[in-house]
C-alpha cells in the first residue's frame, strides 16, 4: 500500500540516462501504468490512514512537508526492480604507473585525478567503477582492492593496459595497490573513497528555485484601493532541474515562478525592477494586468547593475501573468521569467481553506531529457516548440518530490494555475478530482463555470480552480496532453483525513468496501 513516503518521494520513475532506446520504452510503458495506477489509487479506500501529514495550516506547509529523498521507494505498480537497477555508466579511472621523486607511483589520467600521484578516487555507494592500468615505464605492475576481491591482470611491457572493473557497495576507505613483491613498500598505493548515497545528491549544491506552491500572499478582501510596491529582481542563477542535472535559470526573485503578487481592483502598483550587477543579460517586465505600452516592458528594460520603475493602475480583476519581454522574449521565459499577479475583485473571491500557486512552462534543452550534467538552452527546438521538458514550478518533481500540495478532508481548495509557456497550451486536470468551480481565462467577472474536468491555459493565461476535496487520498495533478508526463510535469495533491466510501469504493454498489 502505498504511503506518504512513497507519494513523496519518485512518482515519476527515472528515465534512465544513457541507457539503450529498449529501456527507455520499457520506462514509458511503466510510466503510463503508474499513471492509471496512481488515477486508481488516489481513491483507494485504507489510503489516507496511512500519512499523517497535510493538516498544517497553509502557513506552516513549507517547513511541514517532509524532505523527500531519491531513496524513496518507487510507487506501487511500478516493479521494484526498476529502482534497484543502478542506471549509472561505469565510473572510470585511469592510472599510469610511473616513476615520482624516487618512487614507484600510479598517476592519475584524466578528470579530476589528471597527473596526481597515487590519486585518491571519489566513488559513490553502489556504482560501477571502472579502472583501466596503463603500464608507463615497462615493469610488471597490477591493481587491487582486497576488499572488493577486485584486480586487473598485470601489465607487463611499457603502454601494456588492463581493465577491471567492481561495484562500491560497501562505503568506506579502501586501499588499491600493486600486488608485485615490494612495489606496494616502494610507493604504489593509494585510496578509493567510497561515499554514502547515490551521485544524484551532487547535484543538490545547485539552487532550489522552485517556487512552493504554497507561497502566496493571503487574500485582501475588504480594503479601499491604495498604492502597493512591488519588489522584482531578476536573477540569473544556476539551479537543479532534476536528479543529476542543471540549468541556467533566468526568474524574477530567483524561483520559478516569480513571486505571487496580490492586489485589489483600483490599486495603482508600482513595481521596481532590479537587476543586479553581476547579470548577464538585460531584462524587464511586462504585467499583463497593467494597460498601456508593453505592459510595463517599454519603461523596465533594465541593464544589469540597474533598477527601473514603472507604476500602472489595476483597472480590471482577475488573474494574470507577468513576465520578462526582453528579446529574444521566448528565450527569457522559457528560461523562468514569467509569474501571476492576482487583481482581486472588491471585496475578494469567496473565502477557501487553502490556496496554491502552480505556474507551468516547457524548457529546450540541447540534451535530451533526462540527461545528466550542465544542460544548455537549444535555440533552434526553442523557436521550432519542441521541448525537452515540461514542468510544473521550473524543475523536475518540484510538486511531487519536494514541494506536494497538501490539504484535509473537508476543506475547500483553490488552484491559481497559470502557464509561462512560452509555447504549450495546458489541458490542467487534477487526477480524480472534479473543479467545481472554473474561473475560466482567469477572468473572475463572469460567474465561475462549475463541474469541470479539464481546463485549458494558454500561454500567457491563467485560471483558478477551487474544489472541496471529499475524500482522502492523493490526487495528482497533469496536464493531460499525458506524454508530458514523460517530460517532467505532474504534481501531488496529498488529502489527509477519511475516505468516503459512499463517494467511491471498489466493488459492486451493494458489497461496501471494509
Ligand atoms: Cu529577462
């Protein structure tokens, strides 16, 4: 049975990296399986016993939410074996026997260890390491770690080479050395670190910029109109895309999206754009609730190591995005740049027990999804659309591994949903949930429509969405054009409290469920 750990932690299994074509179709076909799984599960009736989290108060979500691991187990209906496989490439290492200071000596080829003397080499817990043994002055030499029971055959004559290779599944410090009578004594040793944990963690030293769905200023309500500041910056920052990989993000405040900001009908908003000396790129902003030329772009297009103002009048409700236009605009956005800004009608929206901000955007990566390392804007997919990734809040598993919607049973739930794009239009859904009310093109002048299943965002656009959640369990949310799910975008919504087994339960209408 599927619990809050797993919920957290991978919904979407990995794609393997560099992993022949035939595995990456058996991953589809397991994706889509979790995919009906998880519409089935978030209705399973013992589900919601098994978490205790999601009744904080919006407030406390942020610091609620348990810290999710890559070592959480995979979801039910996904075969554990796809989480034990370890889809790494060797980690390799190549060593040259010579002669250092008087001494018979391995010296490092290569990558971090290129000319080191008796390198030490940096493993993690359970990869696949690689040593190959270039014999560089023509006395016989091997390689060995006693611990692994692993060792490469001797080399004999100068540019003779060997390889052998073992997994680091014990973690620790460990000694390699060449096993011929006195060379050890002479000087050829030296370590293998094996480090807890998986590589993947490397790759959190890069900045989280996603934005916590729960970060939003509550409502307004009863207020006459006033002037509100507004604080942007727009900085560029390296920030984690996935497991294993990065991006150089461009936001407004450096998450993504750019902050919620929260006005009234008939409040003038001034709005101060900064951007900081050590930026690369010119940038601006353009409020599509503002009206006049460039929705403020015209007046911010701002040099690094500057800071513009622009101020516009709130004249029309409703929810809106912003975003940066300076060109080429497509490259900023998909970059980050984009957020909403909510024009509360007088007197507010309907009170709701709990509000989120959900932005959705595609990047163009020069690598294919799913790649490791330091990933690159493609500018030619960018101006053809087609996208590596899809994402809900700028990074991959930002709204099921690290950031979850949570809420209880009997609360009343709203969504601003919006998409950055700059390209794909959104079919919003949340799996096993139904709208009952839609703020359709994110206009709230109209009367809201009720019961809907799937709304669809522009980009550009935006919507909000409330619901009452019923029942508990959890609800994913998609866009469901679903090959993008392949591509990085779903999210959770995790409802703590009781099922109810009128609303749904399995089996015939006269045999409830125990
Ligand atoms: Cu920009």
């Amino acid at each position: 049975m599927l619990d809050l750990h797993e919920a957290t932690g991978e919904f979407l299994p990995k794609a393997p990296r560099g992993d022949p074509p035939q595995y990456r179709s058996t991953f589809r076909r397991l994706l889509a399986a979790t995919i009906a799984v998880f519409a089935m599960m978030s209705l399973s009736p013992t589900l919601a016993q098994n978490h205790q989290h999601g009744a904080a108060p919006a407030e406390a979500q942020a610091t609620t939410a348990p810290v999710a691991t890559d070592k959480a187990a995979p979801p039910a209906g996904v075969p554990a074996a796809t989480a034990s496989v370890s889809y790494h490439n060797p980690t390799t290492f190549t060593l040259r026997t010579g002669i250092a200071t008087g001494r018979m000596v391995y010296i490092g080829v290569g990558g971090d260890i290129d000319g080191k003397i008796n390198p030490t080499l940096m493993v993690h817990e359970g990869e696949l390491v690689q040593i190959n043994l270039i014999n560089g002055e023509g006395a016989e030499h091997d390689v060995v770690v006693d611990q692994y029971a692993a060792r490469s055959s001797v080399v004999v004559g100068r540019n003779a080479s060997s390889t052998f290779a073992f997994t680091a599944s014990k973690v620790g410090e460990f000694a390699y050395f060449c096993s011929i009578a006195g060379h050890r004594q002479a000087g050829m040793e030296g370590l293998i670190q094996v480090m807890a944990g998986p590589r993947e963690a490397m790759a959190s030293d890069a900045a989280d910029v996603v934005r916590d769905p729960a970060d939003l200023p509550g409502p307004i309500g009863q207020r006459g109109s006033k002037v509100v500041r507004v604080d942007l910056e727009t900085v560029e920052l390296v920030g984690r895309l996935d497991d294993g990989a990065t991006y150089t993000y461009w936001t407004f405040n450096a998450k993504v999206p750019g902050p919620f900001i929260r006005v009234r009908v008939g409040d003038t908003v001034e709005v101060h754009l900064k951007n900081p000396a050590g930026s690369v790129m010119a940038h601006s902003v353009d409020f599509h609730a503002a009206t006049g030329p460039g929705g403020g772009a015209h007046a911010t297009q701002t040099d690094p190591g500057n800071e513009t103002v622009v101020t516009f009048k709130a004249l029309k409700p409703g929810i809106f995005v912003y975003h940066c236009a300076t060109p080429s605009v497509a490259h900023h956005i998909t970059s980050g740049m984009y957020g909403m800004i909510l024009v509360e009608p007088e007197g507010g929206l309907p009170q709701v027990d709990r509000e989120f901000y959900v932005m959705q955007g595609e990047l163009y990566t020069v690598e294919p999804f799913g790649s490791n390392g330091a990933l690159e804007m493609d500018y030619d997919k960018l101006i053809s659309e087609r996208p590596e990734y899809f994402l809900f809040n700028g990074a991959v598993g930002s709204l099921t591994k690290s950031h979850p919607l949570y809420a209880t049973v009997g609360e009343t739930v709203r969504i601003f949903f919006g998409v950055g794009g700059p390209n794909f239009t959104s079919s919003f859904h949340v799996i096993g949930e139904i709208f009952d009310n839609v703020y359709s093109m994110g206009s709230v002048g109209s009367p809201p429509l009720t019961g809907v299943q799937t709304v669809t965002v522009p980009p550009g656009g935006a919507t909000i969405v409330d619901f009452k959640v019923d029942r508990g369990g959890h609800y994913v949310l998609v866009d469901h054009a679903l090959s993008r799910a392949e591509r990085g975008l779903a999210g959770y919504l995790i409802v703590d409290g009781p099922e109810n087994d009128d609303i749904m339960h399995a089996g015939p209408a006269d045999a409830p469920a125990q």
